[in-house]
C-alpha cells in the first residue's frame, strides 16, 4: 500500500483550513503554516467589511459537518470579523486541526531538495520523488527547514497589495514615502478622528476602492472637512457592475460608486483616467503628481492605495510552476478562467482537476492566489479545488 503523502499547507484562511479538514478525514500526515498569530489572518484584516455572500455561500459543507450545530447558516451576510470569530477559530481549535496548526510561521520559500528549477525538467522520477523543503520563519524570527511530500499555496492575494505607480511598478516617491500610504481597507468608522478633517487621495476602482469612498462620505457628513480625491485609471470606470446583480451588498456598493461619481457627495472628487505619476513632501503633506494626458498636483494629508493585488510568487521561484504571463495564474487554470462562461464570479463552474496540475508535481496553488489577477473567485471555488487536489494526490 502506498503511504499517504505529508502535506505542507501555507495559510489557515477559509481555504487552507478547508484543505486540512479533508487531509485529516483522509489520516494524512499535513502541517498548517499560518504567518499571523490566529487563523485567517488576511480575513481579520478586512474584518469590518461585510461580505456579498451570505453564511450559505461561506461555510463549506465539510466545515458545516465538523462544526455541527455551531455552523452559522442563513441568509444573513457575515462580517470577515464574524466570519472568522465563528467559523475559522473553531475550525482551528479542532482537535484534529489544532495540534497541526502552526501560528506566527510564515513560509519564505518553497523549492524541490536538491534541484534547481531548470535541472529534472517535468514530473520525472528525479524530481517528483524528492521531498519539498520548506524555509519557515518563526514567531521569533527563527529560521527552519521543514518537509514536505507535497504543497498546497492557500496564501492568497490580500498580503501582497499592487503598487501606485503607472505599469504596476512603484511611482516616485512612493517607497520613501510609504509611511503615509495605506494599502489596507480602514475602518472609518471605528476611527474617524484618523480620517476626519484630512484630504485623503484614495487610488482604485474595486470593491476595495469602492467600500472605502463610501465610508469616507458617511465619515464627512458628520466632519464636513473631510476630502477625498478618488483617482482611477479608467476614463469611463464601470465599478464592476453587474447586469441584475443577485448579491444585493455587491449591487448596492456599486450604485454607491456611481452616484459619487456623479457628485452624490461634495466631499469626494472622481478623478478618471488618471495615473499616479509621483511622491513628494509637502512639509508634511505629501504632493502628488496624477497623469491625464498631462501632469496635475494634488497636495493630500495621505494616500489610500486600493489596486488590489496579485498573489507571492516569490515563494515558489525555484520551482516548476507555468504561470500565465497576463494574469499571473497557474497557465491551465488561467486558460480555463478566459474560457469559463460569463464574467462574473456567480458564473464560473467548476473548472476540474485538471486545471491545477502544473510541471512540479505535487505542487498546488489553490484559491484566490490560483487566480491571479481574475477577479471572479469565491469560495466555493476553493472548496471545490481542495476535492480536486486530494482526488490527485491520492
């Protein structure tokens, strides 16, 4: 009889503890790498937005049967705080989970022992029966290696937020002054005195971008000085919208969007077609320079970058992964993505296993990282590439 493959699981989000659920049903040796002190640590972050989906579309079946009665379910749409306080902490303090939980260990790279990445080119015996070698960090800072027969990526995209600069690259000024630019949603409402009054240039045109502005005109309703300039690249920005839209939050974010745009509030200015050019002090203000054809300064109190992001693909440098040059997704899953049906998340059906095999072998990236800069994943997604993983490695 084959022996049941160990299992190296970067991130406890939604996805990676879906992923040790199954192994554990399976009596497969795995280890959960989770670099913030508590699962879900991307989830927290955002935890004061609420999600377009309800408990239905956010718990999984196999969650729902480990959690038993104690599994939220209905209609109601859950906060990522909620989210995480109901479902991801007791999913991890499972007794089949928790001792295979790793906190405050963040994985810095993964490669095959032994190999670089062009040597053994494919999934031929020298390559696919050499154990993976983790490089792990410690909560306090100490470094490690660990094994592995095989990977699953569940880090996602949250951590590693695109820059302001024109072509994806960092603008100007932007590094030196990367102290007064915030890459995270904030909750303007749990702190308004860190908003209120300050003229606030906010970059993007996504949820992200979206759930902020409207708080920040909720925010100067009751502090009438407040200002936000809301540069986006598209002249003519769609805000996402979709056509009959069933997911009631996600319709009503972008009727928001649109009727700032339109001048809803005179406390936020669209700017569109415009691309952050540079960074500069102002005497403790910061000037910056947006592109429109031609160059025009604004001078703000801070930035709010909102651009959404990509997931790490520096922690698998060294192996053989075919990644999409657009949409820096795993090729086979990226192609099947153009081909999927419609636009929309709600859309995408199953897309198989087939879709998640890459030249490593018994290497996965699996959720939200697994589709790149495609915006149409759920969670159901990952669930459902979980099955297809197990299906593969067993």
């Amino acid at each position: 009889m084959r022996t049941p493959p160990s299992l190296a699981i970067l991130g406890a989000g939604p996805i990676g503890l879906e992923a040790a659920l199954a192994a554990a049903e399976r009596g497969w040796r795995f280890t959960v790498y989770e670099a913030a002190p508590a699962a879900g640590g991307h989830v927290r972050d955002w935890g004061h937005v609420r999600l377009f989906t309800p408990w239905t579309m956010a718990v999984s079946d196999r969650v729902r049967a480990a959690l038993g009665d104690s599994a939220p379910e209905g209609a109601a749409l859950p906060t990522g705080h909620e989210l995480a306080d109901r479902v991801l902490d007791p999913v991890a303090a499972l007794p089949r989970i928790a001792p295979r939980l790793r906190l405050g260990n963040r994985v810095l790279a993964v490669v095959r022992e032994g190999l670089l990445k062009h040597e053994a080119i494919g999934a031929v015996p020298e390559r696919s029966e050499r154990p993976f070698r983790l490089l792990v960090s410690g909560p306090d800072g100490e470094e490690r290696v660990e094994r592995a027969d095989a990977v699953l990526d569940c880090t996602g995209t949250y951590g590693t937020p695109n820059t302001l600069g024109d072509g994806g690259i960092p603008a100007p000024g932007e590094q030196r002054h990367a102290d007064r630019i915030e890459h995270r949603i904030p909750d303007v409402a749990a702190r308004p005195r860190d908003w209120a009054g300050r003229t606030v240039l906010l970059t993007g045109a996504g949820h992200s971008a979206q759930t902020a502005a409207r708080q920040f005109a909720k925010l100067a309703r009751d502090a009438p000085e407040t200002r936000l300039l809301w540069a986006v690249r598209n002249s003519d920005p769609t805000w996402s919208a979709v056509e009959d839209d069933t997911l009631s939050e996600r319709a009503a974010l972008t009727r928001t969007s649109r009727e700032l745009a339109a001048g809803a509030s005179s406390a936020v200015e669209v700017l569109t077609g415009r691309v952050t050019e540079s960074l500069s002090d102002a005497g403790g203000r910061l000037t910056v320079t947006l592109r429109n054809g031609q160059a025009e300064q604004v001078v703000v109190d801070g930035v709010l970058a909102l651009n959404g992001g990509v997931g790490d693909q520096s922690l698998y440098r060294q192996l053989q992964v075919h990644e999409c040059y657009a949409t820096a997704a795993p090729m086979k899953l990226s192609a099947a993505l153009l081909g999927a049906a419609g636009g929309d998340c709600l859309d995408v059906p199953p897309l198989g296993p087939e879709t998640l095999v890459n030249p490593e072998p018994g290497f996965f990236v699996v959720g939200a990282k697994s589709y790149g800069r495609a915006s149409q994943f759920l969670l159901r997604n990952g669930w459902a590439q979980v099955d297809d993983v197990m299906g593969l490695l067993a």
